[in-house]
C-alpha cells in the first residue's frame, strides 16, 4: 500500500509542477506590432445554431481587421440558421452562406463542413470557428503577428468559457484541468515530437498554402478529435504548430446544463489520454479516490499535504484559464465525478457503437 501512496504523490506533484510551468510561461497572445492586411478566410461549421450564429456574425462585421470574407457552412441545419444567415449577408457582401448537399459515406459531419468551406476560401489564412465562439479586441491581428513571429502553419486557441449554469461549472473546467495539468503548453511549439501536440477545433488559423497542401481535415475526415490529430500530423510533418490558453479576445459557451456538457466531452475526452480509455480510467479513479489510500495509511499531517497540492493546482489552473478561483475549488468534487462519469460515458458509448450528437451517429 505504500508504495500505491508514493505513487499518488508523486503523480500529484508532477501535475502541480505542470500546472506551474503553465501558469509562470504561459502560451499566451500579446499585442502584435507585425501588421498585415492579408485576406482572412473565417470559416464556421454550422449545424442547428440559430441561437448562436447571429452572435459570432455580428462580432465578425465589427471586428477592427476588416479584410475578411466570411464563409458560413449550414449543415442541414432543421432549424432557422440558414435564415439569421443570409439576414447577415444581406446586410455585409463579406458574408456567404454554402448548404449542404449531404454527408457522404465515410466523413464525419464537421470534418466534412471545414473541408467543403476550404473549397470556397481564397484567404492566405484560414480561420475556422464554431459557431458558438464570441470574439473582441485584436484577436485576428494579434493571432496574424503570432503566427508570423513563429513561422506557424497551425495556431490553436482554446477560448475562455462561459459558464451560467451549476451543471456548467460542474464539467466545462474538467478538461483544461486535464489539459493543464499534463502538457506544458510551450511544448507543442518548441518541440519537435508530436505526442506534445495539442489543439481546439473552436478557433484554429492555418497558413493556407500549407493548408491546401497537407488537406488536414480530408485526410482526418473520420477521426472524431480532428483538432489533436491535425496537429500531431503537422507536427510529424515538421510544420510549426502553436496551441494557447487563457486568451480573453475569444470566448465560448459550449454547452448549456450538464447533460449536454457530458455528452458532449464524452465524444473526445479517451484522446486527451492518447486514446487509450485504460489511462483515461485510471486517471480519474486517481484524481477521485487517490485520497483514501492516503487516508488510511498516513497521518493527518499527509493528508492535509495531499489536499494542499490539489487546491493549488486547481488555483493555477484557474489563473492560467482565467477562470474563477472560487467556482473551480467550490466545484472541486462534482468536477472530478463528473470527470469519471464523463470517462465512463466514453468508453460504454464506444461498446456501443458511438454517441449520438446534434442528431447524427458520431462513431
């Protein structure tokens, strides 16, 4: 049993020195002096968004780089997107709405929608965006600046989240947790091996010739965590790759209530654990019940040092994601249930035959 103790601690203690190295070097944007005035490409995937594409629109038009044409793929969609759309267009030319003529056989449904919308793009950058992101300030120029001090071909942001909901708070931090607390960020620019590759598919900027050269979301079009893949392909590929946290310009609230952040993260959640569910598994009965071999076989005094380094690295992670402080230590428990809970809901739905998201088998 002790060395099960031992073996806690120190996995603790290297996700807090994690932690830190994320939150002392962060990856993170600063105002950009390399201007440009090159297209942008702004593609969004849109499926049954009505309630959020109006949003993400209304930001675009009003955002300080105006030279962009805007690319909006409704997917199907049985609700009113395809109307808020063209309402937009009608009022702005940059706007253009593509529909879908079906999914065909052997895609997946965004993977399909991003590389329909690269077919229609003549921007030297392409930005692809969920339609539930909200952005402000300088985000398109400072993104633009980064990429080119870095010679990137793929830079990733993951935005800050919107949280109302008690359900919200109890999931949604869960994953920059994760995240946070096993991948320095610097690490999937300054280095050259692909398992430090990270990505989120709800803001990525690729260089577009090299885009249209390597076909990321062709080649990835039946992988469900296209976003981590593409960037591990690139990586492998030898081209420069960037993935960043805690930047404020960009926003999303990606789901509303907790059944729908469940099943939602239960799609991807087994590829933040390099696929493997064992892993995924073991992590979260860790993090849950690592407490109680403590507890049983230690005194108080190792206890208290057991929860202190957890509260820490919750508290860095919060400051590096800018999130609040208060919630993520109030939510601490329910977090890491709904961790596990979330890990379980992967692994049954993979038995059987996959989970069903926006109305379509995602397998």
């Amino acid at each position: 049993m002790i060395y099960i103790v031992i073996g806690i601690f120190i996995f603790t203690c290297v996700q807090l020195m994690i932690a830190f190295i994320n939150y002392v070097y962060p990856e993170t944007l600063v105002p950009s002096d390399l201007k440009t005035d090159e297209l942008v490409s702004v593609l969004i995937p849109a499926r049954n968004e009505e309630h959020n594409i109006g949003n993400i629109l209304h930001d675009l038009t009003g955002h300080s780089y105006r030279n962009l044409e805007i690319i909006v793929f409704d997917d199907e969609s049985s609700d009113r997107t395809a109307e808020v759309i063209k309402e937009f267009a009608a009022r702005d030319l940059r706007i253009r709405l593509v529909r879908s003529n079906g999914l065909p056989a052997g895609w997946l449904g965004k993977n399909y929608a991003c590389h329909t919308l690269s077919g229609y793009a003549k921007g030297s950058y392409y930005l692809f965006l969920d339609a539930d992101v909200r952005i402000h300030g300088n985000l398109i120029d400072d993104s633009l600046g980064f990429m080119k001090r870095h010679n990137l071909g793929l830079l990733s942001v993951f935005p800050s989240q919107i949280m109302q909901s008690t359900g919200e708070k109890a999931t949604v931090p869960v994953m920059n947790l994760v995240l946070l607390s096993l991948l320095p960020l610097r690490l999937v620019r300054r280095s050259t091996r692909s398992s430090f590759a990270a990505a989120n598919g709800q803001y990525m900027l690729f260089e577009a010739s090299c885009y249209q050269k390597m076909q990321p979301h062709k080649k990835m079009k039946l992988q469900r965590v296209e976003d981590i893949e593409i960037s591990r392909w690139y990586k492998r590929n030898g081209i420069g790759v960037a993935c960043l946290t805690g930047v404020s310009e960009v926003r999303c609230r990606m789901y509303q209530g907790y059944r729908e952040a469940v099943n939602g993260f239960s799609k991807n959640v087994i590829q933040f654990f390099g696929g493997s569910g064992f892993l995924a598994v073991l992590y979260g009965l860790v993090s849950i019940f690592g407490i109680i071999p403590i507890m049983f076989t230690m005194s108080i005094r190792y206890v208290l040092y057991y929860i202190f380094l957890h509260t820490l690295r919750r508290i860095l992670i919060s400051l590096t994601s800018k999130q609040s402080i208060v919630d993520n230590l109030i939510y601490a428990v329910p977090q890491q249930l709904s961790l596990l809970i979330i890990i379980v809901r992967a692994i049954f739905g993979e038995m059987k035959g996959g989970i069903v998201w926006k109305e379509r088998l995602v397998s």
